[in-house]
C-alpha cells in the first residue's frame, strides 16, 4: 500500500526538521550552559584559591564541611589528600566548562561536568546536610528545589552534550574536519 502524498510530506518534513535539531541542538546546549552555568562555577571555584595553589579556607569548609567542623575548624590536620582533591575539583570547575563552551573533548566534559555535578549535589546533601525542602523530589507540585530540581535540569543539557557532542560549530567539529582523511578522487 503506497503510503498518502499528505503523510509522504509530512514525514519528509519531520526528517529535515529532525535532522536540523540534531546538528543545532548541541550547540543549543552549550550556549545555554555558557549563559546560565559558565559564571556560577568560575564563580565557586574563585571563592577557592588565594592564589593559584594556595587554597582558601572556605575551600576546606565547602569541599570538607563534616570534617572541618570535627577539627574544630583549624585546617592544619588536612593534609595532601584533601589538598589534591580541593585543588582537581576547583580546576575542573574552570576548565571542564570552558571545554564545553568552546565545543572542545565535549563528550568528555559533558561527562565530567555530570560526575562533578553529582558529587557536588552529594557534598550539599550529605556533608552540609541539607533538608528535603531545599533537596526537593520529583514528580512534586514544586519546581523549585535548588538540588534535586535544578540540577535535574543542568544534567538535561549535558547529557545531551554527552551524548551528541559538540554539534556544528564546535572546535571538535572543526578538529575533525581537519583530520579527516580526503577521500575526493
């Protein structure tokens, strides 16, 4: 049975259309995360350093809160383990977003960004221990639970990155063209 000329259409619409999203929509993502995530890590991982590997307190106090609180709040018992998780977790926070912004090992950003965003969601919950108002749940009348709800929303976007890359202007993009083996004849 050949198929309506009204249905052919439509479906070779839906197929352009489609296709357009899948090359626009990565870069969708990443403006939206330059717009709304880009400022607020930078931001974080500024309120950590004092200089370029000098941590602050408050990098202790945020990365560590059960474990500064049972020093008393006398950073001197940290040692290298705490130090090198402080200082890796503030430079992801500088650079894993600039590599998504600028479309670059997005996959592997978008990826990363996600394994920080849930230790970070699990330090707020577990270490600062905050309460079910602020966590929220799914599937609740309210949108606006500063955890589960809006981080829901960041990892939305990056697994998209994630799973789509970079998209059409994107430095990945631009590297691959580079690379491509010339296969014209």
């Amino acid at each position: 049975m050949l198929p309506h000329p009204l249905t052919a259409r439509l479906h070779r619409a839906t197929t352009q259309i489609n296709a357009g999203a899948v090359l626009t929509l990565p870069l969708l993502a990443r403006l939206t995360f330059a717009a709304v995530l880009l400022r607020y890590f930078w931001a974080s991982a500024l309120t950590k350093l004092e200089g370029p590997f000098t941590l602050s307190f408050n990098a202790y106090a945020q990365i560590f809160p059960r474990k500064m609180e049972a020093a008393g709040y006398d950073i001197s018992g940290f040692g290298a383990f705490e130090w090198l998780t402080i200082m890796a977790g503030t430079y992801a926070e500088f650079l894993l977003p600039a590599l998504i912004v600028l479309g670059l090992a997005t996959r592997l950003a978008a990826l990363g960004m996600i394994g920080f965003i849930i230790v970070q969601s699990l330090t707020d919950v577990i270490g600062h221990g905050l309460g079910a108002e602020t966590v929220g749940a799914l599937f609740d009348r309210h949108s606006d639970a500063l955890i589960l709800d809006q981080r829901a929303f960041w990892m939305l976007g990056l697994l998209t990155l994630a799973g789509l890359g970079g998209g059409v202007f994107s430095l990945d993009r631009l590297i691959s063209k580079r690379y491509q083996p010339n296969t014209a004849v």
